[in-house]
C-alpha cells in the first residue's frame, strides 16, 4: 500500500525545537525536543483531519543527511497534510511510497483531537537534540 511520506530534515527539526531540551540534560537522551515537535504536528493534522488516521515515523538518510519520515495512514484522511504538517517544520520531501514494515507509532489523529500512540504502555520517541550512534544517526527510544 502506498502512502504519502513527509520528511523533515534532522537539521531543521534541532534548529526549530533543539533548544527545548532542558539544560544539563544529555540531548542524546533527552526528548523533549522531540515531544515538542510531535505536539505541534499532531495537533496540526488533527484540526484538518475528517477521518480517523494514524501517524508513524522512521529515520531515513546517511552519514550527516537524516531526516525524519513521517506517513499518515490512510492516504486521504488529513486535508492539505503537507500545509497542516509544515506547520510544525518546513517540509525537506514529500513523496508517495510504500510505508515501511520497521516504524514507530507516533499519534492517532481524528478530527479535531489526537493522542500519542502506546504500545505496551509506551511511546516511542526520537531524541534530535544532538547526534546520536553511527554517524550521527538519531535513534528512537521507548518511552514508558
């Protein structure tokens, strides 16, 4: 099944929300940045949704060009979804493609509300405060 992919480049996401993180706290660990940004996202998609939706997330790129890829499943359920989405960071792609098998829940949306996606009494968070593991590849930790 395809759907539409937003990416938002790893740069643009510290240089918008990178500064949330707490001082002291390691920006490696640290995901308030990250529930910052899902905030406004979500709550972005929620006010132009008309039907219920999930957003999932994954990390795409290499060595020093990461970027944040976020589907909206199903294709449809959000109007404008690039414009409701820049909302929260400029946009660095958009492209239609199958969603992969390796994601993480981020939100379920529905018109007007949203809510943060658990699995097993968790969410799963990025933390982009700072680069992270091979390269500077961000990861994604489960946040009881």
């Amino acid at each position: 099944m395809s759907v539409t992919i937003l990416l938002f480049a790893l740069d643009n996401l510290r240089q918008r929300y990178g500064a949330l993180a707490p001082q002291g706290k390691d920006p490696r660990h640290d995901t308030s940045p990250f529930r910052a940004f899902r905030t406004v996202l979500l709550e972005a998609l929620a006010e132009r949704a008309h039907d219920e939706a999930e957003a999932s997330m994954w990390w795409e790129g290499g060595y020093n060009e990461y970027a944040l890829a976020v589907a909206v499943e199903p294709t449809g359920a959000v109007s404008d979804l690039e414009g409701a989405a820049s909302r929260a960071c400029p946009l660095d792609g958009v492209r239609v493609g199958p969603i992969r098998r390796d994601r993480y829940s981020m939100g379920l949306i529905a018109p007007g509300r949203w809510q943060v996606a658990y699995e097993e009494g968790a969410a799963f968070e990025a933390p982009f405060g700072a680069p992270t593991g091979h390269f500077g590849a961000p990861g994604i930790r489960r946040v009881p």
